[in-house]
C-alpha cells in the first residue's frame, strides 16, 4: 500500500472534552461530550472519485435471528470474515465484518434474556470481541489480550504484541456470555484486540446491540421501521477502493501502530453512515427514533438539522450511552464523541411532505460538513410520542463524593515501539 495521502489537521496536543450548554443534564450517569471548537486527528483523502452526497440509499443493518432458545437464553452464531461489499457505487471494497458484512447484523436482546454468542475467528488476524456499554463479567468482556485466534492454525498469539503476555486466549471460536442485566440501551459490539482495535473497527468490525425492557416497551416512542439505528463513521478509501488506513503494517499481523501524523487520531474524507456514503432515507411527516453512534476513529460530530425544525429544538433526546433518560431533553445541536451514543426523536411534521432535511456536521468541513439526508416523502398518521417522564433515574449527588482525584493524561513512548 502506498503512504498515506495526508493533511495535517492537528490543532491540540490532547482531546478537549467537554459537556456544551444543556447537555449535561442528558447525560446523568456522567458520559462524555465533546468539544465542539476543535479535531484532533490528521486528514487521511481519498484516491478514487468520490460519489455525490444522497444519491444512496440508506440501508438499514439485519436483525439477527437465534440460532436457538431456551427458557432464559437466546444463542447466536457470528462469523468474523472478509468479504466484497459495493460501499462506493460501482466499486468493490474488501471488508472484515461480522458474517461478512458492515455493519455486522443488530443483535437485539431483552433485560433478563441471557445472550450467548459463539463468535468464530475466520479472518487471517486474531481478534477480541467487546460488548461496548454491556455489564458483562470479565471472561466476556473483550479484553485486549483475550484473543481467539484465527481458524487456520496460522498465529501462536504473540506476533505483533511485542512479547506481551496473553490472556484467555482460544483457537477459532469463543463463547461470549451476557447476561442482559441492565436497562434497556444502545449498546455496540467492536474488534478490541491489543494494539491493533483502531485499524480492526476501520476495516468493519463493528455492529449494533440494542437491549429493550418492559419500560421502554410500554412507552409511546416510536418503533419498528421508525427505530432506526445510525452508525456513523469516516473512512478514506485507496486506489483499488480498498480501505485506506496509515498503519504500519497494513497487514495488521506483525508490527503495530500508525504512520507518525496519524498518531492523534485518523480523519477520514468520506462519511459513511450504516456503511454507506452520505445515504438518505424516505421518511413519512411523523416522529422517528434515531440511535446515533458515531463508530469514527477520531472524528468528532456536532449534529444539527438543515432546515431546523420551525415549531423549536430538532432533537428530543430520550436516551444516552447507558439507556433512557429520566425524562426527554430538547437539543438545537447535538455533540457526539467516539464510541458515544445518543437516541433522539426527530418530529417530522415539522416539515412538509416534500422537504428535504439534511443532518449536518457543525464542526466539520468540506466532505465532513453533512452526513446524510432524511427526504419527507409521505403523509401518514401519528401513532407515537414522547412522554414527559420516560423512566425512574437516580442522579448522583456530587457533594456526595468522599474523595476528589485528578488525572493528566499524556502521549509517550511505551515498550514495544509506536503505540497508534
């Protein structure tokens, strides 16, 4: 692969983070914001034509089927391969997904459902599976070191890891134990294997886990075709359209870490959203509940409505990383950090039926500045809506706090080389 075609965008030395105006009382339990007046990262482009924005449609990930049930159990099967997906119109680009496909299928579990996933490792790397979000017990958790290790005998679990010693590490499957004890929430599964989790996720190993209870079910929110997980991400795609990623062995077996600008963080030129580029979606005038996750190595988001909703806020929040909210939160503006999700409910019949809305970008320019578009197709009658109280949260007291701790975070030279 040839050097990674790059743009310094570099501004801080470290990740501003912080809460904007409002947006602390959405998230109780004390999940990250983002600052909105910076990136950290380096602009990785494109070398192939770019499609223009909105001419895709926006795919919707499948839902993952049981293998089997029990009383208290469902069982899945997931398969981690490569596969050709038409990501870019008319090209082919080679992705490691979850059964093949970016983003890998939506597992969808019930609080008190105990879920067992068999992942099997069939790509030429090892890898670790993380329930990002899940109260999971160490053994299935997804630690870095837990590898399993390809099926065809070809790693011991040493290369590319320095000599670092392993954890429970398994050859070709691993059972992933979840309990589901937890409210209902948008959680995310992801690659999460030491020194190599960045350019594994970048590849498509990522897919959504999104658990419901009986509190959210007997909620008026919006549901089926109108519940519609987003994944969010930017990536630069090579001149055979493969993905673009400046590691410094792309074959993610031996050596790891990025090229020397890229050590803050990867920008990537094209927005994808569901694995696809600037996608739009048909919507009827009525609300819809859309799950945001921004799955970007780097990139930072401040989402907003284009028009803006006329009758106030474009969004109502109704959900953070760690489920529903005790009650709904309206947002001009939404920032959205790595890894950090947000549900919303967006009211349609703000717009009339023709409008075409697009979600954009504040923080973002040129290619980054819009993300997808949302084209108000049909009229249909309103079966949903949002209830001023949505769930029973207990807020955390500061002055409850027994001890105050500070920590400074910096970037070094770690053993075993490049870090990245």
């Amino acid at each position: 692969m040839r050097k990674a075609n790059r743009e310094n965008l570099t501004r801080k030395a470290f990740l501003k983070l912080g809460l904007a105006g409002g947006v602390a009382l959405a998230l109780p339990f004390g999940s990250s914001g983002c600052s909105s007046s910076d990136q950290t990262g380096a602009l990785l482009r494109s070398s192939v034509p770019l499609p223009e924005p909105f001419s895709v449609p926006l795919p919707v990930p499948p839902v993952l089927k049981p293998m089997r049930t029990d009383a208290n159990v469902d069982y899945y099967e997931l398969t981690q391969r490569e596969a050709r997906a038409e990501i870019l119109p008319g090209l082919d680009t080679t992705v490691w997904g979850y059964n093949g496909i970016f983003p890998g299928p939506t597992i969808e579990a019930q609080t008190g459902r105990r879920v067992v996933v068999l992942q099997r490792n069939e790509l030429p790397v090892p890898t670790v599976v993380h329930l990002h979000g899940g109260v999971t017990s160490p053994e299935s958790d997804g630690y870095p070191t837990d590898l399993i290790l390809p099926t065809d005998g070809s790693f011991d679990g040493h290369e590319g890891h320095g000599g670092i010693p392993m954890g429970r590490v398994e050859r070709g499957t691993k059972e992933y134990v979840y309990p589901m004890d937890q409210p209902a929430a948008t959680l995310w599964y992801h690659d999460h294997r030491i020194d190599f989790t960045g350019p594994q996720v970048y590849k498509g190993l990522a897919g959504f886990h999104i658990v419901r209870d009986e509190v959210e079910d007997n909620l008026s929110l919006p549901k089926g075709e109108k519940d519609v997980p987003l994944m969010i991400c930017d990536r630069a795609f090579d001149e055979d359209s493969s993905f673009l990623y400046p590691s410094v062995d792309p074959s993610l077996r031996d050596e790891p870490g990025v090229e020397d600008d890229f050590m803050e963080g990867v920008l990537a030129d094209t927005i994808l959203v569901n694995g696809a580029p600037w996608p739009f979606m048909e919507v009827s005038n009525t609300m819809y509940r859309l799950r945001f996750l921004n799955a970007s190595n780097a990139r930072r988001y401040e989402l907003e409505l284009d028009p803006p909703a006329s009758g106030g806020d474009s969004f109502i929040q109704v959900g953070s990383d760690v489920g529903l909210l005790g009650a709904p939160v309206s947002h001009e503006r939404i920032p959205i950090a790595p890894a950090e999700r947000f549900d919303v409910v967006v009211d349609f019949s703000e717009y009339p039926v023709g409008t075409e809305v697009t979600l954009k970008n504040r923080i973002g320019e040129g290619s980054s500045a819009q993300l997808m578009r949302f084209r108000v197709v049909r009229a249909e009658r309103e079966d949903s809506s949002v209830p001023d109280k949505l769930d029973e949260v207990e807020l955390i007291d500061p002055d409850s706090a027994t001890e105050t701790r500070r920590f400074r975070f910096h970037r070094g030279t770690c053993r075993g080389g490049r870090g990245g």
